[in-house]
C-alpha cells in the first residue's frame, strides 16, 4: 500500500495535470503528498582568478530564495481545501541540477509523480530532464503524467508491458496497489520470444499476479516491424487503459541521462500516464 507520494514541480505546464494525478491518488490511498517547489541557485560565473565572492550573486539567491516560499506559500493555500494530506517543501538546488535535487530528495516515496514533456521545445526538454533524472537517480517508481492526459479513476484498466528482466519485476511489484484497484488487468508480452521457457515465465507472472489479488489477462502480441512503444499504445487504447505500467530502461552517461528507445518512446508519446520502474 502507498504511504508516500512526492510530486517535484517542473515549472511547465504539465505540472497541473501531474498534480491532479497526485492528489487524486494520496485522496484513494488516504497517503502522504510531498510537493517540492525547487530553487535553482546556480552556479557563480567563473573569472580567471576562479569563482569569487559576488554580491549582486547573493542578491540574487535571496530574491531566488523568496521566490521560492511565495510559490511555497500560495500552493499551500491552494492545497488547503484539497482533501489530501498535503505538504509543500521548498528544496534548494544549490550549484546543482534541480532535477537531480529533486531525485535526491525522493528517497523516502513510494511512489513519485512528475509532469511529463510534450512537444513544444524548451518546456519539454526540462520535463524529460526530470522524468529522467527521477527515473535513473531516485530509486523509486516514478508515474509520468502526460500534459492533456490526466490520470483516469483509480480503477480504470492497467496495461502491465512485460519483458523479462528486472526492470519490468520491480515494476510489476511497484504497481501493485495501483494493479488490485484497476477494473481490467492486461499483461502484455511484444515479440516474446521462441520457446517454451519464455512462455512459462509470462503464466508464472500471470499466476503471481492472481496471489496478489489480480486477475491480468495474457497477450502476446507481434509487432511486425512497428516501434514496439507504438504496439502498446494502441493495446492501451484498444482496453481503454487508464496507466501503462513498464519497466524503464537507461543510464547515466558523464552527467547525462540516456534514456532507452521503447522508454524514451513512451515517455515522449504515451497517450495515457506511464509508471515507470529502473
């Protein structure tokens, strides 16, 4: 069961959206919402001699910092009359990446929560940045919700994309509450492949799933040369799906974050919120 859900906000626009999401699932989980309001502090400019005192620098840190607690301050009110358990911490990215602030600050969720990108340049590079860096750094589940495509009722169908390995286990177990509450429960298999032992892995999934409680129908699907992400998508649609649940695939590469192809695909082209595990 979720104790604890942390929604960092990105400043783009799907922060509404994700924030719906989260409160909707701490009011049907009777759980804990953490929102961080992050402060970017960047670094100081570099001189020859190195980094050096600046005062127009610390001016700006202090109108940076009371920026932060009055966004802080009228969220709270906001979140008042939410009928969640709310709180809002404002979280300093000091000489750090705030997406990689907010990955360190997540450490205690069960679940996190972050608006996802779409397709309009800057806001969406910024909102992958954070789905990426909670996904990589954060060691928790991370639920992206796409702007335009709020959450469906907790009990709308999941779509549980499978592939042997451990992201798509750790995501099938982190999906757990969300996957006993879902009214239809598909496990989806794309390109599975040859042999009976790949078979018998995907009807023992399915058999752990209807212990917990859930009663997942299997589907092999082929692609037939389509994106595999675009397989899902549709299976998604066709089931009315509410989430997809799938393993998220990546690394961090000299301070970057690569992202793997069916992941990135989803992240950036779900029609429907995304939880993801790594």
């Amino acid at each position: 069961m979720y104790q604890d859900f942390v929604l960092p906000l990105t400043g783009t626009a799907g922060d509404d959206d994700a924030m719906a999401a989260a409160l909707a699932l701490a009011r049907h989980f009777q759980a804990r919402l953490t929102v961080l309001e992050l402060v970017n502090l960047p670094m100081p400019t570099a001189n020859p001699w190195g980094l050096m005192p600046d005062i127009a620098m610390g001016e700006a840190y202090s109108r940076l910092r009371a920026q932060g607690e009055a966004n802080a301050g009228r969220l709270r009110t906001r979140l008042a009359d939410s009928g969640a358990d709310c709180e809002v911490r404002v979280v300093e990215a000091l000489f750090s990446d705030p997406p990689r602030q907010a990955a360190r600050s997540s450490h205690h969720a069960d679940l996190l929560v972050v608006a996802g990108p779409s397709n309009d340049g800057a806001e969406g590079s910024i909102a992958q940045g954070f789905a990426a860096a909670l996904l990589l750094e954060s060691g928790r589940p991370v639920l992206v919700v796409p702007p335009g495509a709020p959450l469906r009722g907790a009990d709308a169908g999941v779509l549980l994309a499978w592939r042997q390995g451990a992201e798509a286990a750790r995501a099938l177990h982190d999906s757990l509450p969300l996957l006993r509450a879902a009214s239809r429960g598909d496990l989806v298999a794309v390109d599975l492949p040859a042999g009976d032992e790949a078979r018998s892995v995907l009807d023992e999934v399915a058999t752990h799933l209807a212990r917990h409680g859930v009663h997942a129908r299997v589907e092999v699907v082929e692609s037939r040369g389509r994106a595999v992400a675009a397989v899902l998508t549709e299976h998604a649609l066709d089931m009315a799906a509410g989430l997809i649940v799938a393993g998220g695939y990546g690394h961090s590469l000299l301070c970057e974050w690569v992202i793997g192809g069916v992941t990135r695909e989803l992240l950036l082209g779900s029609p429907v919120p995304v939880l993801f595990s790594h």
